[in-house]
C-alpha cells in the first residue's frame, strides 16, 4: 500500500508543476494549441524529478461502427512497475480527409488521443478548450446554421474563417466538407 501511495504523491506532484502553455499557433484558423509533442518535452524533466516513468500506447477500436484510435498514457514508478494509473482517450478518424493519405489520417487522430490521454493524466488545464461542448455550444450552432444558408464556395470559406474555435471539432468539420462537396458538382 505504500507503494501505491508513493506513485500518487508522486504523480501529484507532477501534476502540480506542469506547466505547458499552448505556443503553437495554427496559421489557418489563427487559434492557439499545445501539441503531444510540447507535453512530452515539459513532462519529461519532472518524470526524472520524481522517479516516474511515462509509457503512451494506441489500439484501433470500432465503436458503433466507427473506427477510433484508443489512446493510453501510464505513468509506473521507475523502481517498480507492479503499480501504474494510466488515463485514455479516443479520436475517430473521420472517413476521408482531404489532401492525407490513410496513415496520415490515423497518425493525426493518434495524435489527437495521445494528447488528451496525457492530458487527462496530468490535469493540464484546458479552461479555454475549443472542443469543450461549454464554449462551443452557441457558436456551434450559430456555425451550422451558417453551413446551412451558404450558397457558395466563398460564403462556405467565410462560415470557415470567422469560425476559428471550431476548426479542431470533428462535427464542423465533418459538415462543412459535406456542403463543400455541393459545389464541386
């Protein structure tokens, strides 16, 4: 039992100390983020700190019919790895995506799991999420309805540009690659 105490301290511990702003700013939709790869490099340093080691896995699974990458980040003490807490987290790989080959496709959504995996795991602070269904109930809806009354490509380019909080949610996406496909008729 001490054992197990000690891996949550120092997970704790770890969790109070990281600290990983989001730096990278994508160009088209002008929002920022953190990457997978901005965690690893802030976590990494305090994993040593306080004797953790860190293990990210994926497993494709089908759900309902649709394919998702099943992403699991466990933390184990360095000196005994009889004791983990691990945390998961899904993406689906949307059917097609426009200008990514299927690996493409599977590598993005790994991604994507991967960095809410381990932000689950070490409470990463997501206050302002853009997929979080709180800040984007409103303007969600307000975007369909745009989508729906676009008549042309350029009204559809404007719904995309003035709706950069949305460009991470996989249902706007979704459906404003369904009306795009309306005017390539």
């Amino acid at each position: 039992m001490e054992e197990k105490r000690t891996l949550l301290s120092a997970l704790a511990s770890v969790q109070a100390d990281l600290k990983v702003g989001k730096g990278r700013k994508n160009l088209y939709g002008g929002f920022m983020y953190r990457s997978c790869a901005d965690i690893f490099e802030g976590v990494k340093p305090l994993l040593v700190k306080y004797g953790l080691l860190l293990t990210v896995s994926d497993a494709i699974v089908e759900i309902g019919g649709r394919i998702y990458v099943q992403a699991t980040a466990t933390v184990t003490c360095s000196g005994d790895s009889s004791q983990s807490i691990s945390c998961s987290a899904y993406a689906r790989e949307p059917s097609e995506r426009k200008g990514m080959d299927e690996s493409q496709v599977t590598g993005s959504a790994s991604s994507y799991a991967r960095k809410y995996a381990l932000g689950g795991l070490f409470l990463i602070d997501d206050s302002v999420d853009p997929d979080s269904p709180a800040a984007n109930g409103q303007e969600l809806a307000k975007a369909l309805s745009d989508v729906e009354r676009a008549t042309s490509k350029e009204q559809l380019d404007a719904c995309w540009n003035s709706h950069p909080n949305l460009h991470s949610n996989q249902n706007f996406i979704d459906i404003m690659n369904k009306k795009a496909k309306t005017f390539q008729r």
